[in-house]
C-alpha cells in the first residue's frame, strides 16, 4: 500500500535544511518503531496485543539535526482507526515536525451477537457471547463489558456475530406515552410535586413533554428515572 508522507517544516527557511539536514529518514523511523513498541507493550499489560508497521519514508530525506530525542505521539485517537498517522516533532533550537502514516491493529476481547436480534429486543446476558476482535476496526467504539449491553435495546436487528457497539443500542423507554409520571418541580432544595402524563415515550436523561393533569398545561420535562419527570421552577 503506497504511504502518503506529509512533511511541515517550523521556523526553518530551505537554506537551513540544506547547512543542517542531519536528522536522516532512518532515525525518524527508529524513533516511530520504538513509539509503537512500547505503545503495544503498555496494552500487553491490559489485555490486548497490538501488531504495528510504520509507513515508509524516502530513504533521501534529511531533516535539521535535533539535539533531543525526537518526540512521537498519535496525532488522532488510535483506538477508533487501523491506520493512525503519527507526529514526529524536533523541539530543539531548530524545531520541526511532521506526520508519518502507520498501521496498528490492537486486537482483544469484545461482544458480539450471540443470536440474531431483532429491532426492539432488550439485551440479555445470554444474548451476547465474547469474542477476540480488532477493537480499533471501528470509529464507532467496541464495547467489551456486558453490564452495559444487559437491558439495552436493539435500535435495529443484527445478525449473529455482529460486533456490539454503541450506536446499536438505546436506553429501554423510562416513561410511555399516556403514562402518569409524578412532576417534580424544583428550585435549590424546594421542590413540589404534582401529577402529570407523559406524551410520548422517552428514557432516562431525555426531555418529553407532559400533560399537567391538575392545571391541563403541557410542559417540557426531563425524565430522571422510571415514571419521574422534573421541570425547574
């Protein structure tokens, strides 16, 4: 696969490349490789084994010596992509940075459909199996603990095998429409309640709007918990 090299050059004029190219491609890549050893060993330590590869570098470039170790990091979040780009930076008296592609794959534990689901169901244990999966294959973010799969539903069905990720998945609905909720108006440590009924379904952490059945007006409330509401005051 053909690596694409970007290479930002910082308070430098082409002239000083050339009197102080002495940084050569070879330890730029020795500094990327040693990077992602000791990223992958850090994970050994959790659980997961990380394979890694940098990207090539024409082996010609040359770039202003740096009296410190060249500085390495992730210039995005290498658990959502296989394919992270890595920044390399001098902050010596000649600074410079740029960016080299690699490939990391960081494979562990993660949940996937034991069974076909349907949209709707509520997830239990024993729907769920575990398997070893590459859990930076997706930007979606894999979920590897199934207390927060147990009670969920299914926003759409899946089949057998799906790997279980968050946007598969919604809260089970805390109130239903034409439920009667208890409305908490509350102001600091005052609170009164009343009675209402909600008008449509909604889960925890959600805004719905309910009927005030002592006063017939419909305001918007926040559900806190199964059949709570709560409006400020």
């Amino acid at each position: 696969m053909r690596t694409t090299i970007f290479v930002i050059t910082l308070l430098m004029s082409a002239a000083g490349l050339a009197q102080a190219a002495n940084t050569t491609a070879e330890q730029i890549q020795r500094a990327a490789a040693s990077f992602l050893k000791t990223f992958a060993e850090q994970q050994a330590e959790n659980g997961f084994n990380v394979t890694h590869k940098t990207g090539r570098l024409d082996s010609r470039l040359a770039l202003a010596t740096c009296e410190r170790p060249l500085a390495v990091s992730f210039s995005g979040d290498p658990w959502q992509t296989t394919q992270p780009t890595l920044q390399i930076a001098c902050q010596g008296d000649r600074p410079w940075r740029m960016f080299l592609n690699a490939s990391v794959s960081i494979r562990g534990e993660g949940l996937v459909a034991a069974r076909p689901l349907a949209r709707g169901e509520r997830v239990m244990a024993s729907m769920i199996a575990a398997e070893s999966v590459v859990v930076n294959s997706t930007r979606k973010g894999v979920i590897t603990d199934v207390d927060q799969l147990v009670g969920m539903e299914m926003r759409r069905g899946v089949n057998a095998g799906t790997l279980m990720t968050p946007d598969l998945l919604s809260a089970p609905a805390a109130v239903t429409r034409g439920d009667h909720v208890i409305i908490t108006a509350r102001k600091g440590s005052f609170s009164v309640n009343s009675r209402g009924k909600a008008m449509a379904d909604a889960s925890v952490g959600d805004q719905v709007l309910v009927e005030n059945l002592s006063s017939s007006r419909t305001v918007k409330a926040l559900v806190t918990a199964p059949g709570q509401v709560e409006i400020p005051m």
